[in-house]
C-alpha cells in the first residue's frame, strides 16, 4: 500500500468512527471535503465523513519554500522549464508547485522528483535536482543551514497566481514579502 493510500485509508476510517486517531495533513482533509485526490475513487462518501473530522493539533510545516541555488542561474519560475524539481514525499502536498508556478506540468514542463523530506536537503546539496520545494517555518533553521553552505534563491510565485482565489480547492497561497 502506498502512502497515500494509507493517508486515504486511515482518513476515511476515523469519519466512519473505526479509528480514533490518525495523522491528515491540512492539504488532504481538504481533498477528503472536496472528494478529489487520493479520494476521488469514492467522492460522495469521503465528502460525507470528512464532516466528522476535528483536529486536535495542526502541522508546524507553514509555508512551501521553492529552494534553488543562486549562482545556477534560475531567477524565476520560467527557467526551471525543462529542470529537476523536488516535489515532495509521494504522499505530500508540496506538489502543489503546478499553481505556485502558474500551471507547470510535472513530465511535460518539467522532471518531479518524489524523496521523503528527510532526503531532499541533502540531495538539492548533492546537485540531483535544481529545485527542491521545501515545506518549512518562515525562518526555519534548515533553510539557513542551506543558505550558509551556498546563496540561495526562493523565486517569486508570479503575480497571476497570487491574484487567484485557491481557497476552494484548500490550497492557500499568500501574497509574497517584498524584498527591501
């Protein structure tokens, strides 16, 4: 069974009332409220028990940083077309770099990667992707560990895709910080 579908399957299993507790990350239960995802196999039924959810905590993660090396030339989003980006764990949300870039393809526009987010720092710096979308605190100290081995650069999310509204679809992306 993948990781997603042991997610679904444990989701699913504390709405009927057969589990007491289990981990769900914001980004599925939201999937699970809309039925799309690793839900869509049974829409209507994942709609109906996601009512019965509640949350005792929430996950630390904050925000999505698309990490890439300053000095291999990316400045934005456009020049990662035909790249290596780092997605994510298979079962995580970091994927959602298709709406942070503005519509990317993941084996059309450019390569997704998939590692468990205890392998991606350490292979960004052994050079096996150029971009690794880390889910991280504002100011999280392994993104400033990145940042003292080599500059590094976060890309701005274009200005089209801060305009669109992606709360229906449980995908939250704030407009970004200005740099000074």
């Amino acid at each position: 069974m993948s990781p997603g579908q042991a997610l679904t399957r444990s989701a699913m299993k504390v709405g009927a009332g057969q589990l007491d507790l289990a981990v769900v990350p914001p980004p599925a239960y939201s999937a699970m409220k809309r039925g799309v995802g690793p839900f869509e196999q049974a829409a209507d039924q994942a709609k109906a028990l996601s009512g019965n959810l509640g949350t005792l905590f929430t996950f630390p993660g904050g925000s999505f940083h698309p990490i890439v090396w300053a000095d291999i030339g990316i400045e934005s989003w456009e020049d990662l077309k035909s790249k290596r980006i780092d997605v994510g764990p298979p079962a995580g949300a970091a994927a959602q770099g298709r709406e942070a870039s503005g519509g990317f393809d993941a084996g059309t526009d450019y390569e997704g990667i998939r590692l468990p987010w205890e392998a991606s720092s350490q292979a960004l710096q052994d050079g096996q992707f150029d971009m690794f979308i880390m889910s991280a605190a504002v100011e999280q100290q392994s993104v400033q560990e990145l940042s003292l081995q080599r500059e590094i650069r976060v890309p701005g999310v274009p200005d089209e895709v801060v305009a669109r509204n992606y709360e229906e679809q449980g995908i939250a992306i704030p407009d970004r910080l200005k740099a000074d």
